[in-house]
C-alpha cells in the first residue's frame, strides 16, 4: 500500500512554475520538460517549512551541525560514501557549483571537456566563463550511451583539456556509468592531470536495480583531483529553495573553490533550503523508495506504448525521471519535429538539439508526474506519431 500521494495533480498555473508557464496560454497542452517532478512534496518537509513560516523571523542563517549529519549520513547509507564534515561546501545550486569549479581549477581559454549529448548549462557555462569546448560524443549501442575511450584520451591530449565535466548518471540518457567505466575515466584523468567534476545531482534516482557509483568510491586515488556536487532537490522535488553541497576532499581543490565561492559572493545558502535538505534526508527515505516504484511504472508505460504503436525509439534509462526520445524514423527535422510535438500531440518536451549536435531529432521526456499524466502525454504521442 503506498503511503505518499503520487496521484494527486497540483495546480502549478498559480504558482510561477516555469514547467508550466506555457500552458497559461494554452491550456490543452501538456509539459513533460524541465527536470521537476509534478508530485507533492514529502509532508515532512511541507511541515518544517510551515514550522520555519510561522516563526516570523527570516534573518540570516549559518549551516548548522544537523545538515551536514543529515547529508554524511545520506550519503554513507545510500552511497557507502563516507567523507569528513570539512570536505561538504554549500552553495546554491548545482549549476553554480560548475561555475565556481570553472572559474577556480581553469584559466580562461583553456579547455574543458564534456560528454555530448548532455545537460545544457554544461556546455553553456563552459562558453559563458569563456573556455574553450571540448564535446567528446558518447556512442549509442543497443539503446544506450557508452563513452568512446579512445576517442576520449584523443580529445584530452589533442586540446590538452585541463578539466572534466561528468554526468553521473547521465542526463538525458539515463545512463548509470559501471564501476569499470569510471575507473577508465579516472585513469585517463591521472596520466594526463586532468581534474574531474562529477555532477551526480540524480545520483539517489536510480531505477531497475541498478547502482549508483559515487566517482570517489571507485578509487582512494580519485579522491586528489575531484570535486563532487550533488543536492536534495532532484530527488525530492525542492529545487525552488536552492540548496547545493560539493564534495571536496583534497584541501587545496577545496581551498581554490571557497576562495571562488568568496570571490562571487556566493557563500550564504537560503535557509529553506538548508531546512528543505536536512529534513528530506532524515525522513526521506521510504518516500524515495515508493517514489521510484512510480517512475519505473510510468517509464515502462512510455517505453511499451511508444515502442509498440510508433516509430519513436526509446532510449530506456537506468536512472532518473528523464526518457530520451529518437523521432529520426520520421525525418522531420527540428522544427517540424518541435511544431508536431507542440501543435499536434500538445506536449511540451525538451528539444534534443539544446543538448547538443547528437540531440537532433530528438526529445526529452519527463516521467515524472502521476500516472494520469503519463498516460494523457503518451496516448498523443501515440495519435500524433502512430506508425
């Protein structure tokens, strides 16, 4: 029997969602876009966030010793992941931990590698901080990503790249990358003083028993030259408090990102945020695990609909809410692709082209959203692309 609501539909319209902007002006349509989820929050959090309310004093706030427990803690019973309390730095968000780990391990012109297709602001704050690009493209065997390690350790010593972005697990392919896979990446990253940002933010989202491998758990070594980042907010739904942490272990990597952190100004976190953290992490669990049941539901709807009644190509992920979508049968071409999706099925997705080159004639679905939802999304899919 579930214990949480994973049914109810929250209006979102009158609240400044911006997964749902869209639909103000069109009511009929449909988003399965931007990474939040369209479930309602964990109560406990709900309930110390109405507790903080009430109080009416909304001041400053230091991280207290219950957060980072909660987040140690966390991250030892879900990931066998142990590290000092001095190693965990906040921030607010995931997207600027990549900024401040540009700005504090690279030199402006100097190069920066990344896994295309990927996540956009990885490439966007690459080229914002005025680095050089360095798209190193994953191939897609059988339905899923794998990195082209030959091609890998080309484009780390032909661009003498000085730092690494990784997406652990991956989005938008779902990819949960094997304790073998990691221990490649980190070798090339050693013979070639390369530092490694391991974005693990879906980390906890984990579908279909497969397991998450924290990049510092694969070897004591990579520990040196690796900056973790992570948060609550993709597994509970709390991105709108802003609350971020990273995981540096080596002193003088971490030295480099606080002073950064100091330099932008950036080293006070909302305290709902904080409070957000530390209480989906204390209480959180059983939630996530029922959670997940839903999203491994709602993604083997889409995949079986949408392989059986259409041409679209499923790429079925090992972790996260996120569903990539291959629409090239159809040779549409992007905006034809992007008209149809909007105008026709009336569902507002991702367009695969923002995660890179490799993500023409592509989409990226969210699944996460009651079943109801799913269903609605992926029966116009069904009519607008029936084979």
């Amino acid at each position: 029997m579930t214990k949480y609501d994973f049914t109810t539909i929250p209006n979102r319209l009158t609240h400044n969602s911006v997964k749902w902007k869209e639909v103000q002006q069109d009511h009929e349509k449909l988003p399965l876009w931007v990474a939040d989820m369209d479930f309602i929050a964990l109560p406990e959090v709900t309930q110390s966030i109405h507790e903080y309310a009430d109080y009416g004093v909304y001041g400053y706030a230091y991280v207290e010793e219950r957060l980072l427990d909660s987040v140690q803690t966390w991250e030892k019973e879900q990931h066998h992941y142990s590290f000092s309390k001095e190693s965990l730095v906040f921030m607010d968000g995931v997207v600027p931990g990549l900024s401040l780990a540009i700005q504090s391990l690279t030199q402006r012109n100097e190069a920066v590698l990344i896994n295309t297709p990927v996540y956009p602001p990885f490439a966007r704050t690459v080229k914002l901080n005025q680095r050089k690009l360095v798209e190193n493209s994953l191939l897609e065997e059988d339905g899923k990503f794998f990195i082209d390690f030959e091609q890998l350790e080309k484009d780390i010593v032909d661009n003498e790249v000085k730092l690494y972005l990784l997406c652990n697990p991956h989005n938008p392919g779902g990819r949960v990358w094997s304790k073998e896979e990691l221990l490649k990446i980190g070798a090339l990253c050693q013979k070639y003083n390369v530092c490694l940002v391991a974005d693990e933010i879906h980390q906890d989202l984990t579908l279909f028993g497969h397991q998450h491998h924290s990049f510092n758990t694969v070897s004591k070594e990579f520990k040196n030259f690796s900056i973790i980042l992570s948060s609550a907010s993709k597994t509970f739904n709390i991105a709108g408090v802003k609350c971020a942490y990273a995981i540096i272990e080596n002193e003088t990597l971490r030295r480099k990102f606080l002073n950064q952190r100091t330099a932008n100004n950036q080293g006070e976190v909302s305290t709902l945020g904080m409070l957000a953290t530390t209480t989906a992490y204390q209480y959180g669990g059983e939630w996530l695990t029922q959670l997940k049941q839903v999203l491994e539901q709602n993604v083997q709807y889409v995949k079986r609909e949408l392989t059986e009644k259409t041409k679209i190509k499923v790429m079925f992920p090992e972790a996260t809410y996120l569903i990539w979508l291959d629409f090239s049968a159809y040779q549409l071409g992007d905006e034809a692709l992007k008209s149809k999706l909007s105008q026709k099925a009336k569902v507002i997705l991702n367009e695969g082209k923002s995660f890179g080159t490799e993500g023409e004639n592509h989409a990226r679905f969210n699944a996460a959203a009651p079943f109801s939802i799913i269903e609605e999304a992926t029966q116009r899919l069904v009519k607008a692309f029936e084979s």
